[in-house]
C-alpha cells in the first residue's frame, strides 16, 4: 500500500500491542515495530551484531533484547544500550494513516 508523502503501510496499527513488538516485511527488507507508552516506533529486525530478530526479542520500558546475545538497544532512538551491541539499528519515523503503521523506507537514520 503506498500513501502520500512516500509513506508505505507496514502492518495494522492494532496488531501491535505494547511489549509485543511486530515483524513487518517492505521491499525485500525486515522492520520491527513496537508500541510503547502509545507511540509507534519502527526499527530494522535483524540485530546490528548477530543474526536475531528484534522483533522475537524481549521488550522492557524502551529497550529491546535481542534474543540472540542478549544485547539492548533503545526502541526511540536505536542507540544500543547494552554490550554485546555496540553498532546503531536504523530507525524510520512512524505514523499511522488509516489505522495502519507507516514509514518512508527511504528516510531510515541510525542514532549519533
């Protein structure tokens, strides 16, 4: 589903629950996404040091655990926040349009 604005629909806003992040497919590539304290964030899923799914990881507050090594990272910004990641997850601004989760794949950042 392509929208306005570059926008491109990555699941139904109510499939996503908080703590339950959701795992979302888009041209070929992963986005995990989560809810938490009522906002929408969208993160790529494949953690940034080994092969885990963000979105099987465990949510606690604004953090992910990657279920591969344990690692953390911060769902807001993708800044890892416990060893062993060291590298950013790229991140993209969601919105919801028409009761799904939108990104524009073209503007994903990594944190500073």
């Amino acid at each position: 589903m392509s929208l306005e604005d570059g926008l491109q629909a990555l699941c139904d806003a109510s499939a996503v629950e908080e703590d339950t992040p959701v795992r979302a497919e888009l041209g070929g590539e992963a986005y995990a996404v989560f809810l938490v304290e009522g906002a929408f964030y969208v993160t790529q899923d494949l953690c940034t040091h080994g092969p885990g799914s963000l979105a099987e990881g465990f949510v606690e507050g604004c953090e992910i655990e990657c279920p591969f090594h344990q690692g953390k990272f911060d769902i807001r910004t993708g800044a890892p926040t416990a060893a062993p990641c060291t590298e950013a997850l790229r991140t993209w601004e969601a919105r919801v349009v028409d009761g799904k989760v939108c990104i524009n794949p073209v503007e994903g950042r990594k944190a500073a």
